[in-house]
C-alpha cells in the first residue's frame, strides 16, 4: 500500500503525535508498504529530531516531506501544504492523520477528501471532555466551522483504547471508532543499559528508592498531586527520592514551589529531558514509575516503563485499566493519599515490585508493540478502502 501519515510538527521531544506518526510509519514502512510522512519542520529542531530518530528501527525507509520553518501565515492558510499533499495523492491508498487541531491536518483531510482518498484521525485524546475543556470556546468554534466536517468524512477515527472510544460519544460524530493501541520497538528498548548507570551520572541519589515521573512538565500530567503524593511518602520512608524527567511545558515553576515549601528540595531532582540510553538508564535504576496524569491516551512512556520491568503507578485517567488486570501495576483515582500508600507498598516490598514489572514485561511483549500496531492499522485501511467489504 502506498500510505500518507501527517502530523504538525517532527519534533518528539515531548512523545506524543510525533513519537507516535514516527514509529507507526516506520513499523508499517519495515513490512513492504511505501510510507510517506509530511509535517512541518524547523531548523532550529533539526539536531534534536535527528538524534530523537536515530535510532527508531526501519525509519530509514520512511520518506520524508518536511514543511521547513513555515511561517505564521502558511500555518493558517496551509498553501505550501496543499500543494504537497496534493502532489502526493495520486496513488495513494490511505491518510492517517495524527492529532486533531491545527490547519496541516485540517488541509491533509481536506485534500484526501477532495482526491477521494480514504483517511482517519487519531484523536490521541484531543476529542476528550477534558481536553476540550481546554480553551472550550476555542474548539467549540473549531467544530462547528471546520473540523466536525473533516471527523465526520473520516473513513473511521483511531481510538487508544475503549475508554477514548466512549469519551467521544457525545460529540455524536458519524465515523466509527476503532481501538488501536499504541506500542514500542522492542529493539528500543533491549539490551537495556546496566543497573547503577543512571546513578552513577547521579551521585547525589545514592541507593535510595527512586519514584521516577518520566514526561512532560504540563498542567494535565498531574504534578501537583505528585508532589503531595511524594511529600506524604517522604515523611514515612525517610530516603525515598522522587526524579522528575522530562520538558518543562508549564509546571516546572509550580512544582518546584510545592516541593520547597514542603521542604523536599534536596530529595526531588528534576533531570529535564531524557532520551535514548539515558532514559532507558534512568528507568532501570528506578524502584518504581508514576504518571498521577489527568488525561492520557495510551501512554508510551508507561508502555516503556513495563518493557524496562518497571512496575507503574498510575492514575485511571491514563485510560489503561490492562495494568492492573495483568497485576503490572497499580490503577488509582486522582487521590495523592492513594498514590503515596502504593508508592510505599511496592518500595517496601522488592519481591512484589519484582513481580510486578515481569508481568509488565511480558504485557507489553504480547500485546503492545509497533509491529502489531501497524498491522492492525492496515487491515483497519483495507476494511474501510472504497469497495471494500
């Protein structure tokens, strides 16, 4: 099949769409398919998406159509995007755009729509309640002049799980909805790095119990709780140390407040980025992973933290209920008392945090990986193709 995957920006600093648009057309680029990838794309980005991307298996067989450094009038008209997409689309067979809002992929729907090629949406979340809470009138707006059009002329929206599935309900949208989970390489994360690694880069931490918040720094993540949840362990387990790993989209500044005033600045340490080694490193040195988030769609860090044998604590709104059925972790509701009781059973029990990433481990190996992803979004293509039955 000759596929168009679009998502705004190459950037995957922060995962999400790009790290997701990334690995999905590479996974189905590795099994035969001509796999073409458009997005905008910015100098100034270019070292840090080169060396994020180095290492995804089969990337190199993904052609790549940068929009380099639009500027704001192309990102509201999308006239070089137009062009491009319009140049690709003879041939192609599917669209798969990642993410909801932004005129690229309101232009890439457009197009495909008007070639007569098929295309979905993977929402990734952004069709959630409480993502459109987030600036509602805005997107409010957004549905009714433009974008519920484009859902609905969809061949089918990716959904993450079933919970995305029926959060999307009431927006009564006409194109069916199909789960279709995120995933990992494998080989992303094997051979993993020696234990002691990530301390070792860390003298200051010691051997003490890591609690590690590996992703973005934003409202939605859920650091407020965190640092209550952290503060209530550290009064009954005296050496636990909290690190906190990833770009400041936000919260950095509110985080860091909460953790001097409850007088933990000096057993908090906040990393900034991590990729590659490193963060595979730093989850192999950890006791443990918590995402308190407030909304998610599949998380790939989590997907990564099971695959390093890491057992999880995390909240129900990471939509991931699997977690616990499989006994890889600890599902909770948004309560840091809830979160401060787990941290400190699995830290106090090493066994059982034990056994807790080895199902993990063998969670994601069965059922989350890119290779099944991308097949299960081709045959999701060839179902939903005109003639198709």
């Amino acid at each position: 099949m000759r596929l168009v995957h679009v998502v705004t920006t190459l950037d995957p600093s922060g995962g999400g769409p790009p790290h997701v648009a990334i690995r999905l057309a590479a996974a189905q680029a590795a099994l035969g398919h001509d796999v073409h990838l458009v997005s905008y794309a910015f100098r100034a980005q270019e070292a840090s998406v080169t060396a994020q991307m180095a290492g995804v298996p089969g990337r190199e067989r993904v052609h790549l159509h940068p929009l380099v450094d639009p500027a704001a009038w192309e990102r509201l008209s999308g006239g070089r995007a137009r062009k491009l997409l319009g140049d690709l689309m003879p041939g192609v067979d599917f669209v798969h755009i990642h993410g909801v809002w932004g005129s690229l992929l309101a232009t890439a729907a457009g197009v495909a729509r008007a070639a007569g090629v098929p295309y979905c949406f993977r929402p990734a979340g952004m069709l959630d309640p409480w993502s459109l809470r987030q600036k509602r009138w805005k997107k409010t707006l957004a549905l009714a002049t433009r974008y519920r059009a484009l859902l609905n002329g969809a061949a089918f929206l990716h959904t993450l799980n079933e919970d995305e599935q029926t959060l999307i309900q009431p927006l009564r949208l006409r194109s069916p909805a199909i789960v279709i989970p995120n995933g990992i390489f494998l080989a992303e994360v094997q051979p993993l790095p020696a234990r002691g690694t990530f301390r070792g880069l860390h003298p200051e931490l010691g051997d003490a119990p890591l609690v590690l918040f590996l992703s973005r720094l934003h409202p939605k993540k859920g650091l407020d709780v965190l640092a209550e949840a952290f503060a209530r362990l550290a009064s009954r387990h005296p050496t636990a140390r909290l690190v906190v790993a990833g770009p400041d989209e936000g919260a950095r500044a509110e985080f860091q407040a909460r953790v001097t005033a409850a007088g933990l600045a000096s057993r908090v340490h906040l990393v900034g980025p991590l990729y590659g080694p490193q963060k595979l490193a730093a989850l192999v040195d950890a006791t443990c992973f918590c995402l308190p988030s407030r909304q998610e769609g599949l998380s790939v860090a989590i997907l990564e933290a099971m695959a390093s044998g890491l057992p999880v604590v995390i909240s129900a709104a990471c939509h991931f209920p699997e977690v616990a059925q499989a006994k890889a972790g600890v599902v909770l509701p948004l309560d840091a008392g809830a979160f401060a009781e787990a941290l400190e059973r699995i830290i106090r029990a090493p066994a059982h945090a034990a056994e807790l990433g080895a199902a993990g481990r063998a969670l994601v190996r069965d059922r989350y990986t890119w290779e099944a992803t991308a097949s299960a979004c081709l045959e999701a293509y060839n179902r939903h193709r005109p003639g198709a039955t």
